[in-house]
C-alpha cells in the first residue's frame, strides 16, 4: 500500500507546478464613437421684412432690432430711437425660427451648446453698396444654462432664434436703400461633452 499512496501524490504534485506555469493573453476592446451630427432640420428664416426705403441718420446704438424668440414667440420689434425713431423693422409675414437636430451622442446624456459670432445677412447680389441686416446675437433653447439633455437614442432638437438690427451708418452718413430680394446670413452652432 505504501507504493501505491507514493505514485498518487507525484502525478498530483506534478499537476500543481503545471498550473504555476501557465500563462495567457486576452484582448481590452474600446468603441469610439466621437462623432455628434447636426443637421439643420428647419432653417431659421426672418420671414418677410419691410425695411426703410430711405434709411435715416443712425448713429450706432438707435437702430431698431428684431428678435426671433427661440421658445415660440412671435417675433418682437425694438423701435429706433433719435434719427433712427421712423426707421423699424416692419413684419410682413411671420418668422421661423431654425431647428438644429443633434443625433449620434450618447443615450440620456448632457451636451453642451455654444455658438460662434453670427455673419450679417447681404442681399443675393452680393452688392457692397447695399447695406446688410447685422445678426447680433443666436438665442438657442431648450438649454439648462448652455447644456442639452439628449433622449435614449442620444438624441435632442436645438431651437434656434436671434437678435437683428438694421445697419448702423458710420459717422451719421445716410445708408443706400434696402433692395427687394433675399438677403442671407449664417451662424455656428457647436455641441461638445
């Protein structure tokens, strides 16, 4: 009997320093998704303007300003002032404000929502001597602050509106007339974690 219990516990402790030695490689994966799509969904439009034919005098600061609210609202005409006190924005059919849909980012989560210095919509004819509607200012909503709070498919809309003024004139010099036509502007939206 004692032979046998000898050759037992030699394969057992042979068994025991195979497993000491045994080594192996497994893998760490990453998914990047580092992508955020905007897509302009509807364009923010001023709707139709009667703007002065024979603008005034206007030191800077007395022009009248149109805002297009980003929460529904109609659009609110600020009147000039001093020089500038016949010379508003006048609403001929309403406005729109733009929609910017954000896809693509992660599910329930928190963007934040910032943009850049809008450009000053110019007539299509692209005629210096016409004077620009000067984009001020984008309103966006619904943000918290600057953030957005995106669905379970990591998505969110953005709602877009602005603050216009009619072009000043330098040093009090008269404006050359508003054309008939389009006039187009741009601006930035950006979305970050």
């Amino acid at each position: 009997m004692k032979n046998i219990t000898s050759k037992i516990s030699g394969v057992t402790l042979g068994l025991m320093m195979a497993g000491v030695l045994q080594a192996d490689t497994f893998n760490a994966t990453a998914t990047v998704a580092s992508s955020i799509t905007l897509v302009e969904t509807t364009p923010l439009n001023l709707g139709t303007l009667f703007l002065p034919t024979t603008p005034a005098n206007c030191a800077n600061g007395d022009e009248s300003t149109l805002t297009i609210s980003s929460v529904g609202a109609a659009a609110v005409v600020g009147a000039g002032a001093n020089n500038c006190a016949n010379a508003d924005f006048i609403v001929l059919s309403a406005d729109t404000p733009g929609v910017v849909t954000v896809t693509g980012a992660a599910a329930f989560g928190t963007v934040t929502v910032t943009s850049g210095t809008p450009v000053d919509l110019t007539h299509s004819s692209a005629n210096p001597a016409l004077p620009a509607i000067t984009f001020t200012t984008v309103v966006t909503a619904p943000t918290t602050g600057n953030t957005l709070t995106l669905d379970a498919n990591g998505d969110g809309a953005i709602v877009v509106g602005g603050v216009f003024t009619l072009e000043d004139s330098a040093d009090n010099v008269p404006l050359t007339a508003y054309a008939d036509g389009v006039y187009t502007g741009t601006y930035d939206i950006d979305v970050s974690y």
